[in-house]
C-alpha cells in the first residue's frame, strides 16, 4: 500500500503491507469556492451577536488577534477579510494585529510577510505579543481556578477586539482557535504556567475533543469570559490541504461550540481496536518545524496505540529541538521518561517546556517513538529517549513481525489533524485513561 505522509513542505511516501495497515485520515472535505466570500458570510452572518460591521464605529481602536507562525492558519485572507469589514468606518491607523505568540518566540519581519501578506504588512501595524515583557500586560485578577489573569494590554485598551483563528482538536486543550486567541496566546507568562500547569495537564479529561469538564479549557474560558475580552471572533474549520472549508462568526463562545462540531466531524475518527504500529505525522511545515511541536503527533498516534507498541512520527524538524528554551535540556536531564515524569511532579511549578516534556514523557512511558527525521540526528534523538529510523517502511515490517502475525498498522498521515479513537470501547484512548465519546 502506498501512502503518502504529510512531512515538511514536499511529503513524503511509504509502502506498506496491504492486508495489515488501517489509513485514518480527517473526512475528505473540498475547500470553499470562493473562500473570500464565506469569510464575508461569517462576518456578516454571525452564528451569534451582531454583525461585525454593527459592532464598530468612527474613531474606535481595533485590535485583531492571530495565530504565530507555528499554526497554519490562512491569515493572509482572515485578517484581509476583517479589515475590508472595518473599511470606511475605522482608519487603517487605528488598527493593530497582535500575533498570539502565548509562550512561543515572536515572528521576524520576514515571517510575518510570509503570514500575512505585503498588503497586510504595509497597511497596519503588526505586534508580536511578549508574555515575558510586563510592561505590556494588565493586571485583571484572579479567576476561574485560580488563575491570576495577565493580559496583553494593547488588546485590553483596544475599543473592539477581534480574535481570528482555526479550530482542530488539540492534543490537551481539547480544540484549537475561540477563547484560546486570548488566553493563552495573548496572556502573560505566570496566567499561560497556571493554565497549562502539571495538575491540570495531568487530568485524564484534558485530551483531545474534550471541552467540558477539562480543566485546561474550562478555565481558559472562565478567564476570558470574566474579563469581556472579546466583542467578535471569526474562525475557520481547515481541509488537510490547509483549504478553508467552513467559516464562523459571531459571539466568542457561541461561534467556537460551532466550529467545535464542525471539526469534531471531520477530524474525529472510529476505529475498532488499538494497534501494535502507529505511524503518524505532525501534518507537515509549518507544524512539524522542531520535535517540540511535534509531540503532537505522537500524541495523535498514543490514542489508538497498544500499551508497549510502538509509535513512528515522520516530523522534518528544519528548527531542531529546537535550541532556544530549556526544551531540550529538560528532556535530555533524567535517564528515562519515567524519571522526568517524577522530577516534573517534584517541581513546585510547570514551565511551558516542563509541559510539553511532561506529555511527551507519559507517550513514551506508554510506548517505543521512533522518530524520522531530516535534522536530527539519532545521537540526539537517543539523547531524548528517542530512536531514530531513516526508513520508515523497514520499521514498520521489524515491528509487526515481533508482535506476531496478528499485528496491524494505523497510518495517520496528516498527523493530529486527525484524531482516532476506539470505537468498541467507545472511549478515547489517552495513554491509560478514559474518556466517553
């Protein structure tokens, strides 16, 4: 069987053995005809609230939020769309785009020409948030569980703001794209360590599609909520081609249920029992940029993988661990995934590279993750508790055939754009925990 996996820009293909590999792949969808014209329908007919153009007035400062240059959103028509909105009641000048950077490093001029295009560029100003820098962040209190609230201060003092992004399941948080435009991609480092701490991130209902009751989502929303931090939210439901397919305006929370459905239906995915192989993906460039993105993609394989099996993850990783941050150093600092699981626990406070060693970890723990790589060497790979395999095929046929003659492979090749879970159990399956679907 030839399958073609999402890896960096090009792809990449892999035979495997017909009678024994399941491909699960997010349910064929055709991108919009005319994606301009549905951004302008979900902005002129919200699924809530008022239209966008009912919302503004003469003289009024306008902020609009956007994903970083880890996410695949098609800003260079979301933010277009907004302005052309805005056009002859607020002034170009008035309007700010703050790039939600959350923890991640802000996007360099040239990357965000890339993201948003020249027009973009040249016509408004464009701030990549800085959850470090306090000197641009207000102070809104205590909220939800605890959470002490740090929020970027240009969208705070914006008159209207306007949050854009895309929606897929994510892999703790449970969906992508809504509230999380605010918090944790424009809130201050202490507000996004307390959301994503080791106790919240641990809970067996902080996986992927679950909203209600995770304790991640549901305080991302609790701060948000609380501090009125959003007057309209545009989202946008993707095709594995990165196509809009759907499009959702209106009233933050309203619009996000929405979109949630619309992409629980496409990216979510039945199959009859676990694996002994899981091949997977991190969907390819921009998402598979460094291996800590891409502990994504293992998590999308740790659904449906045996306990003891075994996970490939097919990640270019063009930006390596990456270096910059403590990531790597973490990960490399115990002897075995275990060991970083119990210094993780040991530690008073979760850093954003504490959390994402902390999942990876637990995937680990629960299984043997090869990863194929272009940029990593397997000295640094093994150095993360990690293999490393230039031929992926091979890795496989060695793997079925020490699990037996019963053994099957599930391919995901666009990585956690797709979602699989067992469908006998009706359970999603997160690495020993259990969640009904």
């Amino acid at each position: 069987m030839h399958v073609r996996l999402a890896y960096g820009s090009d792809g990449l293909d892999v035979e495997l053995p017909d009678e024994r590999t399941v491909v699960v792949e997010p349910t064929l969808q055709a991108g919009a005809e005319d994606p301009y014209g549905v951004l302008r329908a979900a902005l002129r007919e919200p699924v809530a609230g008022l239209p966008l153009r009912d919302l503004v007035r003469r003289g009024q400062r306008v902020a609009i939020s956007v994903c970083d240059g880890t996410r695949a959103q098609p800003r260079h028509l979301m933010v277009p769309a907004v302005l052309e909105e805005l056009e002859g009641t607020v002034a170009l000048g008035d309007v700010v785009v703050l790039v939600a950077t959350g923890t991640h490093r802000g996007n360099t001029p040239e990357e965000l020409r890339g993201m948003l295009g020249d027009a973009v560029c040249d016509a408004v100003a464009i701030v990549n948030h800085d959850a470090r820098d306090e000197a641009t962040l207000s102070w809104r209190g205590m909220q939800g569980d605890g959470v002490p609230v740090w929020l970027n201060r240009q969208w705070l003092e914006a008159d209207v703001r306007i949050t854009t992004g895309f929606v897929e399941p994510h892999f703790f948080a449970g969906f992508s794209g809504g509230p999380k435009m605010v918090a944790p991609g424009l809130a201050g480092l202490e507000t996004v360590l307390t959301l994503h701490d080791a106790a919240r991130i641990a809970d067996p209902q902080a996986t992927w599609g679950v909203c209600d009751g995770n304790p991640v989502h549901d305080d991302i929303r609790a701060v948000v909520g609380a501090v009125g931090a959003v007057d309209f939210a545009l989202d946008v439901v993707l095709n594995k081609q990165q196509e809009i397919v759907q499009a959702f305006g209106g009233e933050l929370f309203a619009m996000h249920a929405t979109a949630r459905a619309a992409a629980t239906r496409a990216a979510m995915q039945a199959v009859p029992a676990p694996f002994d192989v899981v091949v997977t993906t991190n969907s390819g460039f921009p998402l598979d940029q460094n291996l800590y993105q891409s502990v994504k993609g293992m998590s999308a394989g740790a659904t449906v993988v045996k306990p003891g099996g075994t996970i490939i993850c097919a990640a270019e990783c063009r930006d390596g661990f990456p270096d910059h941050g403590s990531y790597r150093e973490l990960l490399c600092s115990e002897a075995s995934p275990h060991a970083l699981l119990e210094a993780i626990q040991r530690r008073p406070r979760t850093t954003p590279d504490q959390w994402q060693v902390q999942i990876q970890a637990k995937i680990q723990r629960h299984a043997r993750v090869v990863m194929h790589t272009r940029y990593l060497s397997g000295e640094e790979l093994r150095s993360a508790h990690l293999e490393q395999t230039d031929d992926i095929a091979a890795t496989v046929r060695e793997a079925l055939a020490a699990s037996g003659p019963a053994a099957r492979v599930c391919v995901l090749p666009e990585g956690p754009q797709t979602i699989p879970y067992v469908a006998s159990a009706r359970r999603f399956f997160c690495w020993g925990h259990g969640r009904r679907a």
